[in-house]
C-alpha cells in the first residue's frame, strides 16, 4: 500500500466527496456498507469545519481515513454499531446545539465501541471534562484534544 502525501492524506474515490486539500471528506453516504470500498479507517466529524481538522496533532488521524462530515442533527441515519461505524468520532466540546457529554451519551446509547474525541481551542483543564463523560458514558472511550498544543498528542 502506498504511504500517503501529508500527514493528513486520505484516500477514497467517490464523486460525491468534496476536496478539502490533502484530505478527501464526503458525506454519510461514504459510511454505507454499499458505499465506496475502503481502504483507511472512517472518521466521523460532528459539526466540525474542514479547516480544524488541519489543527489536529499528526497522529490522531491514521493514513488513508475517510472523513465524513455530518451535523449533529443526521446522527440519526448513522450505524454506530457493526461494521459501517466509524472507527473514530470527532467533535467540538461545545456548539450552541450539543456539548461532549450530550454526544458521548449519545454514542453510548447507540453502542458505539470506537474511540470519541472533543476538540477545544483552549481549555484550563480537560481533566474535568474527561472525569464527567467518563461518569455519564463510562464505556466510551473517550478524550479531549486541546488544539492550542498543549496536548500530550501534540508531542508525539
């Protein structure tokens, strides 16, 4: 298999995927088992623009993902179990809409195994984030991603 471009390179064909740079995002349909083949793990971002994607530490996101963008609204038309999940969930910590712990009960709820990720521009303390959605879904693996790059992820 060949190594990919950029730390954020993924692959996936599909006319109705949007080109975002070095990433290819789609919408849900990508996630279907009668989707596109693929050929990387299936990321799903939760009301996250493109463009903050760039600001993730370069390992959260394994070569050759395949990105989805959706609205907090679409989960609903999601499989979060099986197969068809996605291997990793990415959301901001707080919208006008949801927070982290709405989503991570949401995602337990729905069964979800794979691993949630709340991204923060700035935060005093992710441990107090992670201690509550650890006590409302403490099956979810879950962590905080502080994008300002003081993250232990930043320095990997």
């Amino acid at each position: 298999m060949e190594g990919p471009t950029s730390r954020t390179d993924v692959a996936v064909a599909e006319a109705r995927m949007r080109d975002t740079g070095n990433k290819r995002s789609g919408d849900l349909q990508g996630f279907q088992s009668d989707g596109p083949a693929l050929h990387g793990s299936r990321v799903l971002a939760v009301a996250l623009p493109a463009s903050v994607l760039d600001l993730l530490p370069r390992n959260v996101l394994e070569p050759h993902s395949y990105i989805a963008r959706a609205d907090y609204d679409e989960l609903d038309s999601m499989n979060f179990a099986g197969r068809d999940a996605p291997a990793l969930v990415l959301s901001p910590l707080l919208t006008p809409v949801f927070d982290a712990i709405d989503l991570a009960r949401y995602l337990s709820q729905r069964a979800y195994r794979g691993r949630y990720l709340a991204l923060v521009e700035k935060l005093p303390s992710a441990n107090l984030i992670r201690r509550e959605v650890e006590a409302q879904s403490p099956d979810l693996n879950f962590d905080v991603i502080v994008l300002d790059g003081s993250t232990p992820l930043h320095s990997l």
